[in-house]
C-alpha cells in the first residue's frame, strides 16, 4: 500500500479523454466509459459540449502546420464531444493503452480504436499524452468549479470505503 503523499500524488493523476463526434453519434458513449470504468479509472467530470472551430484549433494547436489540422477542426466542431476527466494511478499512459494507436489500423484487437474504429481521422475517442498535455487540456474544457464538485464526491467515495 502507498501512504502518506506518495498515495495522495498517485491517486492525483488525471487526464483529460474526449469521445469524438464520431464516437458520440455511433453510440458508443457507454462503450467507452465501461472500459475506464471496468480498468478502476475514477471519472470525476463529464460533460456534453460542441467545442466551436476556435475552439478545436486551441485544443490541437501543436498540430497546426499538418496538412489534416483544419479538417480535423472542422470535424471536432462538427458535433457534440463528450469531454471527462479520469483520474487513477497511471491514468495519462494506460489510459492511452486503453485508446490504442492513433490510425485504428494499427490499434490492437482490445484497444477502443482497434475494436471500434477503422480509420485515422475518425478514430472516435482523444487522450491527453503526457502530464503537461494533460494538465493544459483539463484546464482548457473545463473550469476549476467543474472539478471541485467531483473531487468532493470522491472524497466522499474514499471516506465511505475505510
Ligand atoms: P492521438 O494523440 O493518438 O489522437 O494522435 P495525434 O495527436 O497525433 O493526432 C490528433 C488527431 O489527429 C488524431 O487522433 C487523428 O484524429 C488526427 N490525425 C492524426 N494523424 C492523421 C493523419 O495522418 N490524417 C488524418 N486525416 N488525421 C490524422
Ligand atoms: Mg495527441
């Protein structure tokens, strides 16, 4: 057992997922949050929103000299996301195993995108890559209020079980 503020920096982890407007219109929302769920990833925000261009530009701005940045903008406005906050020990990489490679075509069977999709610009569900990414991503879709109100459930949650 971790203790003390090795635990509380461990159960700290968070990473921002986002379920594409492909993911959301293909239903596969429930999919989706059962594989975090199952794994022990705790979800502490949610919401439903449809991110303007400007918006999406922000959210992939490292990408904007590639050639796919503006349809990928188009694509992620398009449509309703459903942006969520996971949080658990390891969240930003395993969540990321849980995703699979960018191009579906070279996810593994098991992964999101190997079993639900098959091509790279509709690939149905984003992850953050790295404790910076996901920091500046969980700040971007959602508020500081959006969080206190899970963490405090969460609280509850953890109080519950000792
Ligand atoms: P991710 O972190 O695995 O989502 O991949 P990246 O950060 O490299 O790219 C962001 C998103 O851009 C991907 O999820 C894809 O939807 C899209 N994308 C990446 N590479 C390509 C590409 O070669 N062609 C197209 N059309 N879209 C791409
Ligand atoms: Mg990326």
């Amino acid at each position: 057992m971790l203790q003390g503020q090795e635990a509380h920096a461990a159960e700290m982890e968070r990473t921002f997922i986002a379920i594409k407007p492909d993911g959301v219109q293909r239903g596969q929302i429930a999919e989706i949050i059962s594989r975090f769920e199952r794994k022990g990833f705790k979800l502490v925000a949610i919401k439903l929103v449809v991110p303007s261009k400007d918006f999406a530009q922000k959210h992939y701005h490292d990408l904007k000299e590639r050639p796919f940045f503006n349809g990928l903008c188009e694509f992620l406005s398009s449509g309703p996301v459903l942006a969520m906050v996971w949080e658990g020990e390891g969240v930003i990489k395993y969540g990321r195993k849980l995703i699979g490679a960018t191009d579906p075509q070279k996810s593994e069977p098991g992964t999101i995108r190997g079993d639900l999709a098959v091509v790279v610009g509709r690939n149905i569900i984003h992850g953050s890559d790295g404790p910076e990414t996901a920091k500046d991503e969980i700040n971007l879709w959602f508020k500081p209020q959006e969080l206190d109100s899970f963490i405090s459930i969460s609280i509850g949650t953890k109080l519950a079980r000792t």
